[in-house]
C-alpha cells in the first residue's frame, strides 16, 4: 500500500485544523494586535508567539500520531503537518495578495501579510520562508516528541517561563525596578519592549535547570518529607502556611497600586467561587443565578449606608452582617421552590430568579428605593479605629480577611457529617435519602451557605467601588465563576484559588487584548475539557480517579475472593 | 413475632397494578425471600417498604408503626435500610465515606458546631471513624477504604453497598438481589455471610433473589408473587412444591406434567 495513504493521514488532518486555526487567529485580529508586544526584543512579537506555539502544538500532535507507527515516521509526520500549516497560511497570504478582503475580514491587512512572510519585500521570498518555517517547526516538533519525557518537561517549562514572562512584562517590570538590587535585573531583562535576547536566554537556562533539578531531588524530599514523624510533619505544614500568611501580608505592599487592585478582584471572585464551589462543587446543584446573591448583598449593603439615598447612613460593619443575613434568606427563598429539580431544570429555574433580581434593581417601580439605571452612589469605605480601607492594598487586606474566613468554613464543611451529605446528594440523590438524609435541609443549607458568601463578596464590592449599578450584575458574573470553579477544579478550594487567578487575573493584566477574551476563555474551556478534565488544581482524590484509571482496569480477583467473613 | 407487617397493600402505575391486594408478615430475625418471575411486582414492594413509592391502598408496620407516608430518609431512621438490584454507591466517594454517610442519622454534628469545631464534634467524628473501619472490616474490605467506590470490583463493591447499609443500625436488611451476577462459589460464600449478619446483629434479613439455590439454601421462609399477587408461601421445601410456582415460571400445563412425571 502507498505508505503517504497509511502514514501520513493524520498528520495531514491535524496540519490542515492546524492551518485552519492559524489562519483564523490572523484574520481576526489577534496576530496584529498582539504584535504590538515583544516577547524578546526583536527577535519574536507575541503575534508570532501565538502562531509558533499553535504550530509547534500541532506538529507535536502530528508526531505523536506517527510515532506510533515507528521511529522514523515521526519527522515525517511532523514535517507534513507543518507544512501544510504554513501552505494555508501561504494560501492565505496570496489571497490577500489578489483580492480585497477586508470588506469582510476587516483585520486582513497588508500589515498582517507583510508580519505572515516575515517582513520580506519580495512575495514569493517571503513565502519561501514561510514555508521553510513550518518545515522546521515540524521538525522541531519531531525533535521534541524523541525526546526522552524528563528533557521535554524540562524544554517546554523553560520556553514557556520565557513566554510568560515576556506576557506579563508589564506587571513584572514596575515592580522590578522598584526594588535596589533587582532593578539591576530589571534593565538586564526588559531594556525596551520585550525581554533582552541575553535575558531571554538567561531565564530559559534558570527555569530549566530549576525544573531539572526540582524534578531530581524533589522525589527524594518528599519521601523524605513522608518519613518524617508526625508531629514535626504537622509543624512543617504549620510553617508552610505562615510562609504563604506573611506572603499574602506583604503582597499589596510589594506589587504597588495596579496590582493590588488586580489582587482585589481575584479575591472577590475567588469568594464567590468558593461559595458556588459549595453549592455546585459539593452538592452538585448547577446555580446559574448566583449573581443574584451578590448583587443582593451589594443592595443591601448600598441601601444602608448611603447617605445618597439617607435611609439609614449606617456604617460598613453594621450592614455587612444584614447583607449577608439578606443573602442567606434568599438563597433559602430560591432553594424552596426549586428543591424538586435537577440538572437542567435547576439550571434554567436558577438563571431565571438571577435575571428577575436585575430587572428588579433597574426597573423604575423600585427607583425610588434602588436607584434605578442610576445604581447608588457614595457607599462609605469600611473604618477600623480610625484606618480606612480605601486603596486598593488596604481593601486587598479586607477581601483577603474574607478569603480567609470563607476557606475556613468550606474547609470545616467539607469533611464533616453536613459536607458528605452534600456529596451523597451530588451523586444519588435517591440514594442519599434513602441514607438517612434529609435533602431538604441538606440542599437548603447549600444554597444558603452559598448565597451568604455570595452576599459577602457583593457587599464588599459595593464599599471597594463606592457605587452599585444594575449592569454590574449580569448573568455574565454567574458564567464567570462557574468557568473559574470549572478550570480550577469542581469542588476544590485551591482549584477555585488557581482558577480566579487564571481567569480573572490573567484578563485583567492583559487589558489591551480584552476583545478577545471571551474567545479565549470558550478555547480554554474546550482545552480544559479535553486535556485535563479534573480541573488544574482537583481534590487529590478526584486526580486520583482520572488519571489512575490502571486501577479500576485491574482485573477483578471474583473467584478467589471470599465474599464474606467465613466464620 | 412480626417485625415487619403489610397488610391489603395495592400500588399502581396508571392501568398497571404492580402490587395487589398484598398480606404478607415478616418474622423477627428470620430470613424471608421474596421470589418470582420478572414484573411480579417484587423491587416495587422494597420500593414501597423504603417510601420511594407511597402505596394507593393498604398499609406496612413496622413493629406497630405505619411507614406510608414517611419519606426515605425517615423510614431508615426508623430501621430499615436496603440495597439495590444494580449497585448504587456513591461512586466518587471513598469506601470509607459511603460507610459514613450510611451513618448520617445517627451522627449529630450540627451547622455551627462543624464551622467551630466544638470538641464534642471531633470526638463524634473520631468516633464515627473508628466505627466505619469496624464496619470496613466486618464485609472484609479491611484496607480498601481509601479507593473510590468505582473502581473497586463488582464483589467488593455488593459487599460495600451492604457494609452501607449496616451503617444505618437497621432492624430490617433489605438485599435486593444480592446473588446477581455471581458465580456457584461467590453465591455460597454469600450465603454464609448473610447467616452470619443475621446471627452475629440479631437482624431480619428480607431478600430479593433470583437464584433459586441461594434462595431455598438459605431461607426460612418464602413467599412467591405473580402479577402482583401473593400466589404461595412457605418454607422453601412447600414453596417448591406447590403446583402454581411451578406454573408461574415454567408457564400453564407444566405443573400437570411435572406431577406426572
């Protein structure tokens, strides 16, 4: 048989998804508006970061398929579907070339041609070397996939390190050079635009031997860790928590103004995401509405401290307890109609009551009470002894409070009699009656613990904005947070942790690029869902599930097993 | 003396009479089965017995109390726990932790209590601990509570389903085809641990199965339903006997040949 028939199909499928993918990030902007920033000076934008690694991923893939049919199909593999890759891309670039299409990809500019073929005056030059460069990152790819795992895992934290870097060069910049002896580092590593080949090369070497070694005599410590008695495991953990306490502490202190404000937001979402964490990670009742809560505990705590509408004019403690007394009714309120419904059903009804509440604060009939479109105004910051919490680092120490408080309760939650009894529910709920327990007391309880740290969460976020509007509390927020529960991890509280952090961080430092970010966020859901469903950060015995599959695959010993305890 | 009492019990499903007209008592620590041909109506008396299902007509005592009406979770309160035909653990849960929320009703920790670790919790909860691995041991899954429910295998997990349900404390055990799917030796071997529950826990044991040496090996007393109805009950030796068992599973003319021949 013609062995191009056998091997090379599905390297040619992936080179051609491949090709469609780069040829779809170009045309809608992202290449162009991402080469605005270098990754290294000179030598890489982030546009070309973004089709390198997409091509390197899928001539990876490609590999791997051939690798299967042995040693040498690999290059080849690699090689095909780079090149196809490239031959779209090249397609696409002539195309450009002969007709005007920017009467309906209005991103197709020569601009993004001329970045396509590496800035080569000459056309067919300039395509030449696109085609060479999918030629050699297939080639790379294949180099990569021969690789034996430990290199590779070392190669690809190294590069990526370097990418990330050079992302977040903004962030990592200022508060670089605020500090002596690293400002030094500084104007080594970002002299301009983008990271210094020299840095660049430097950062790679660090992270790699760093991996190298963490990956060596990592194993080593840990069982050593493991030996350990007990007690002085205990006061290892102990001094792991301080550390991360007094990191937390200082954090406002070290990342100055943007950041804290950006550490704001994560913690506010990382407190709702651990109170929809109980209600859907625990006991598995999929709340689309819990933006309600939060705007219900924004509301609350709006109407009775504003002097703009001069009900009450209490100050921020005395409301927080009603808003989140406020929240905790409501959630028992939607949980008694909807305690009959599951999966979908709960879903739909749950995004129903979350739009009633909005189109409640803004409607005119309650304008006099809520303020209407307008929202309300002049929320006082929350005063301890005379200390404001009115920055951003000083309201990072209120939310980070909060934080704490919520993880505490989750976690006291989850390995008790009441935590169990959510998971029974999650699994069977039939069979957790039939158990012993009581589903309406169970299901109300998660509902209601959910929504009072929802209410916290607004409530905060009323007193850091100064001002509620309805248009803060879209049906927008819900998604958000069950995206952040989803990535991180259902039913994991460092999950949710890593989750805001992926999720609302990385977005809030990448500003300039927001255009896209729902369309990054519906790829990385996708991703997240083939690749590595469990979460980024799942409960340990969840990972336990997913990837130890061997265990369940273990033939069942029926025969020999004796049933029961003979007497 | 009857630990378990029904009396005039009738269920429907629109036109379908799954249950009808039903008498049937079941004896303090006895063994009783339940056997009959497929859609005789015997998973919906458990369902019944368990409150999954409220009876039209009729009522179920246990000891003098009526169970219609109650909802699952207080008839197990109340001591009668069961199993089901087709496993149903908790499947992401560990072993241990289906033991333990098998012991939910008798635990008391409370909202509060939980969040503030009151010392009397902890103990509880220590407590609790102790006495699911006792449970762990005594269905011979000793060392296995860590693995979740799923991946253990088919036997261990009927023998887990079962160790949840002694989680409960019941008075009555209701197995629901325990023998399913097992081989001659495994029947046996279960055949013996279902003796030694009911003399080692002083329970009543009331049985689903299909799998007529189980069934005639091991019960005192059985009652065959047909459509719904009680058509015999006995010891296993009449039961086996009787012209119209026969009939309901061989079909109609079988049992003038059999006593024929």
């Amino acid at each position: 048989m013609n062995p191009v028939a056998t091997q090379g199909f599905p390297s040619i499928r992936l080179g051609l998804i491949g090709g469609a993918s780069l040829v779809l990030l170009s045309l809608i902007g992202m290449v162009e508006a991402f080469n605005q920033r270098e990754i290294v000076s000179d030598v890489i934008s982030m546009g070309q970061t973004l089709l390198l690694f997409t091509a390197v991923f899928i001539a990876y893939l490609a590999a791997i398929r051939g690798r299967e049919r042995g040693q040498r199909q690999v290059f080849g593999a690699g090689i095909t579907a780079g090149l196809i890759m490239a031959g779209l891309l090249a397609l696409l670039v002539l195309l450009g070339h002969g007709v005007n299409m920017r009467q309906v990809f209005i991103n197709a500019s020569p601009a993004l041609f001329q970045t396509l073929i590496f800035q080569q005056e000459e056309l067919w030059a300039g395509i030449g070397l696109l085609l060479l460069a999918g030629a050699v990152t297939g080639l790379s790819a294949g180099l990569l996939c021969l690789l034996p795992g430990q290199l590779r895992h070392f190669l690809i934290s190294g590069l990526c390190s370097v990418a990330i870097v050079g992302l977040l060069q903004d962030m990592i910049a200022p508060v670089l050079s605020e500090w002596g002896p690293l400002a030094d580092l500084n104007d080594l590593l970002f002299p301009g635009n983008g990271l210094s080949v020299s840095g660049a090369i430097g950062l790679f070497i660090a992270v790699v031997v760093l991996t190298a070694v963490w990956s060596f005599k990592g194993q080593a410590m840990q069982t050593r860790i493991q030996a350990l008695p007990p007690r002085s495991r205990r006061g290892l953990n102990l001094a792991a928590v301080l550390v991360g306490v007094c990191v937390l502490l200082v954090l406002p202190q070290v990342l100055g103004l943007f950041l804290s404000e950006v550490m704001t937001i994560i913690g506010l979402y990382v407190l709702l995401g651990l109170g929809l964490n109980i209600v859907v990670g625990f006991a598995g009742l999929l709340d689309l509405g819990y933006v309600a809560f939060f705007a219900i505990g924004s509301y609350t705590q709006a109407i009775l401290t504003s002097p703009e509408l001069g009900f009450f004019n209490w100050n921020f403690w005395q409301a927080l307890p009603l808003a989140v007394f406020f929240g905790v009714m409501a959630g028992v309120i939607l949980g008694v109609p909807v305690l009959k419904m599951r999966g979908d059903y709960l879903a739909i009804a749950t995004l129903g009551f979350g739009e009633i509440i909005r189109i409640l604060v803004l409607s005119d009939f309650l304008r006099p009470w809520l303020g209407g479109a307008q929202g309300i105004g002049k929320i006082p910051k929350p005063e301890i002894a005379g200390f404001e919490f009115a920055t951003p680092p000083q309201l990072y120490y209120l939310i980070l409070a909060g934080c704490v408080l919520v993880w505490f309760i989750s976690w006291r939650l989850r390995d008790s009699r009441l935590g169990r009894a959510w998971m029974a529910v999650r699994e069977d709920e039939d069979v957790a009656q039939a158990m012993g327990i009581n589903l309406v007391a169970t299901k109300l309880l998660a509902f209601a613990t959910g929504a009072g740290f929802s209410a916290l969460s607004g409530a905060i976020f009323a007193t850091k904005l100064g001002s509620v509007y309805p248009h803060s509390f879209n049906v927008m927020i819900s998604i958000n947070i069950i995206c952040v529960i989803i990535v991180g991890g259902m039913g994991s509280m460092p999950g949710v942790t890593v989750g805001a952090l992926a999720l609302v961080g990385l977005p809030e430092l990448l500003r300039e690029f927001a255009d896209y970010r729902l369309l990054v966020y519906g790829a990385a859901l996708v991703a997240m869902m083939l690749l590595k469903p469990e979460g980024l950060w799942p409960e340990p015995t969840r990972q336990r599930e997913l990837h130890e599959v061997e265990i369940a695959a273990e033939p069942a010993p029926l025969a020999e097993e004796p049933v029961g305890p003979r007497s | 003396m009857a630990v378990i009492t029904i009396a005039n019990l009738t269920k429907q499903f629109g036109g379908l009479i799954a249950v009808e007209n039903l008498d049937l008592e079941v004896k303090e620590q006895s063994i009783h089965s339940i056997i009959g041909p497929n859609g005789a109506g015997k998973t919906t008396l458990f369902n019944c017995i368990t409150g999954f299902y409220r009876p039209e007509i009729g009522d179920i005592l246990l000891d003098d109390h009526s169970l219609v009406g109650l909802l699952p979770d207080q008839i197990v309160r109340h001591g009668i726990a069961r199993t089901y035909q087709n496993i149903r653990l908790f499947p992401d849960l560990t072993a241990m932790e289906n033991i333990l929320v098998g012991m939910h009703s008798h635990l008391r920790a409370g909202y509060f209590g939980t969040v503030l670790g009151l010392p009397a919790m902890r103990k509880e909860e220590k407590d609790a601990n102790e006495e699911a691995l006792r449970l762990l041991k005594f269905v011979n899954l000793a060392g296995k509570g860590d693995l979740l429910a799923k991946n253990l295998p088919y036997g261990n997990q009927r023998r887990l389903e079962i160790g949840r349900a002694l989680a409960t404390r019941p008075k009555v055990l209701c197995l629901d085809e325990p023998a399913a799917g097992m081989n001659p030796r495994e029947s046996q071997d279960l055949m013996d641990f279902i003796r030694h529950l009911r003399d080692a826990l002083g329970i009543t044991i009331f049985l689903i199965e299909h799998q007529m040496r189980v069934v005639m090996g091991i019960s005192e007393k059985v009652t065959v339903l047909d459509y719904g109805k009680k058509i015999a009950e006995g010891t296993p030796a009449e039961v086996q006997a009787n012209p119209l068992v026969i009939e309901a599973y061989l079909g109609r003319g079988s049992a003038t040949q059999a006593s024929a021949a």
